[in-house]
C-alpha cells in the first residue's frame, strides 16, 4: 500500500520524501497514515506488514523491484517473519542500506529493547503512545524532525 499526502516538498526541491512502514497492526497503519496525512509535508507513505516484506522492499526484490529507495523508516519491533530487531540488523550490515535513517515505533518501552536498538544503529526510538493525541504528536514531531529539521542523505542509490 502507498498513500500520498502534504503540501510542500521536503525530501528535495521536486518530489516528496518516502517513508516506509514496517507494520503488522492494521489499527497502527490507520492511526500513523492519518497523522501524516494530517502533516503539513509532501511525503509518500509505503506499508509493509512484517519484515521479510521490509527487507524484500529496500533491496527490490519481487513485487517491490521499482520501489523507491525510503528517506525514512518507521519500523515496528513485533513483527511476524522477521522481528524488526533482525531487519534492522540485516539494514545496518547492508552499505546499501545503512544510512537510510530508522525511528524504531513500537509498544515497548523494555529498557532492553531500547539498549539493543540503539546498538544495532537505530536513529531514534520511540514507544507508541496509547492516548490517540499523544500518537498523532509523536507522528507530527517524528515527520517533522526528520523531514524538516534534519539533512537527510540522497535518496539515489549506490
């Protein structure tokens, strides 16, 4: 699934930035793709639903093989498959893949689970708010910081 949302172009002067989804709970999607859509940037969401999906989708392998490369990632831990920990393990071992900037987004807030993120070179990790206005300020603060405030790197391939 690809939704388009925004006004005003942010990953570059001519196109809107790319976000990939990595998430399984249909209620999350809904709850993050409405958040964005309500932002003020021009951004193309991608969702996948768990992680073998993910990681086919950033290499471009079948059905993805003309995705674009993302500009962010929004990954979810508890993933069927394959967990968010191991795609993103997999993502940061990968020189094709490693500087893409991942905000891990997930239920946890296990002390654990936020140590091994950041040892595995997540950018940013974040628990999900329960309350529906504190998940649309996270989203906001997230897609602001990284496709506003942030220089990202380019977003064409090696």
């Amino acid at each position: 699934m690809t939704a388009l949302f925004g006004h005003q172009s942010v990953a570059s002067d001519t196109r809107p930035a790319h976000i990939l989804l990595v998430e399984d709970s249909p209620s999350d999607v809904a709850l993050t793709l409405a958040a964005l859509r309500d932002g003020h940037m021009a951004n193309e969401v991608h969702v996948v639903r768990d992680g073998e999906q993910a990681m086919s989708f950033l290499r471009g392998e079948p059905p993805y093989g003309d995705a674009p490369r993302p500009d962010l990632i929004l990954l979810d831990l508890n993933l069927p498959r394959k967990d968010g920990r191991e795609v993103l393990s997999e993502m940061k071992c990968d020189e094709r893949l490693r500087a893409i900037p991942v905000v891990v987004l997930t239920t946890s807030t296990a002390d654990a689970d936020v140590q091994h993120a950041y040892e595995s070179y997540a950018n940013a990790f974040v628990s999900k708010p329960v309350d529906f206005d504190e998940f649309f300020a996270a989203i906001r603060g997230i897609e602001n910081f990284w496709l506003s405030i942030v220089r990202l790197p380019s977003a064409v391939q090696p």
